[in-house]
C-alpha cells in the first residue's frame, strides 16, 4: 500500500511539474535538441506488457490491446483502451497483431509509450 501511495505522490508530482513545463517554450525547445524521445518525467514508470490489438482508431488516438497482466500495477489480464499520443506507433499497430508495448499512467488514463 505504502508503495502504491509513493507511486501516485511521484505521479502527481510529475504530472504538475509537467503542466509547468509545457508554458516554459524556452524548456522545451531545449529539449528538443536532446536525443531522448519523449519528454517524460524520469519519475514515471513506465509499464510493459504483451497485448493483441483488438480495435484501433489513428484519428482518436486510442488503441484497444486484450493485454496480459502487467506485474508493476498488479493488473490482472484484460482488455481496455489506451490513448496513442505518438501517431507514428500506429504504423506498428494493425487489428490482430500481437505486440509488446509500453504505456505509462497519466491519472486515469493509460498511454501507450513504445510498441515493438
Ligand atoms: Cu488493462
């Protein structure tokens, strides 16, 4: 439990030093000089899991993955929607294909990181 609170404090954490970061243009355009692929705060776990997609939509930004348990968050097996905000993970995801993928939480929502 007392990990599980530390895990949503950093979350939090993250989150609102995110939503600062994103008014500070001069911040982020430095990072974009920076080889590191998405900006995300180093305090975000990032999750992995194998999922087969079972429904996708490019425009929405959403991906449907009936997903295997995922160890970090003790979540069971199970299929739910996760928002896509890199549109080019899209060219590795097709209806039926399984894959291995990454996704951090952002308060409710579940966003998809990598696929392979
Ligand atoms: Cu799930």
């Amino acid at each position: 439990m007392k990990n599980l609170l530390t895990l949503l404090l950093s979350i939090a954490l993250a989150l609102a030093l995110g939503a600062g970061g994103a008014f500070a243009g001069e911040k982020m355009d430095d990072m974009k000089g920076m080889d590191m692929g998405k900006p995300a705060a180093p305090s975000i776990k990032i999750h992995k899991t194998v999922g087969v997609v079972t429904a996708l939509d490019a425009k929405a930004g959403t991906v449907t993955f009936a997903h295997e348990p995922v160890k970090s968050l003790n979540w069971p097996a199970m299929t739910m929607t996760f928002s896509v905000k890199d549109k080019t993970l899209f060219d590795k995801l097709a209806e039926g294909k399984k894959v291995e993928f990454e996704f951090v939480k952002e308060g409710k929502t579940a966003v998809v990181t990598g696929v392979k």
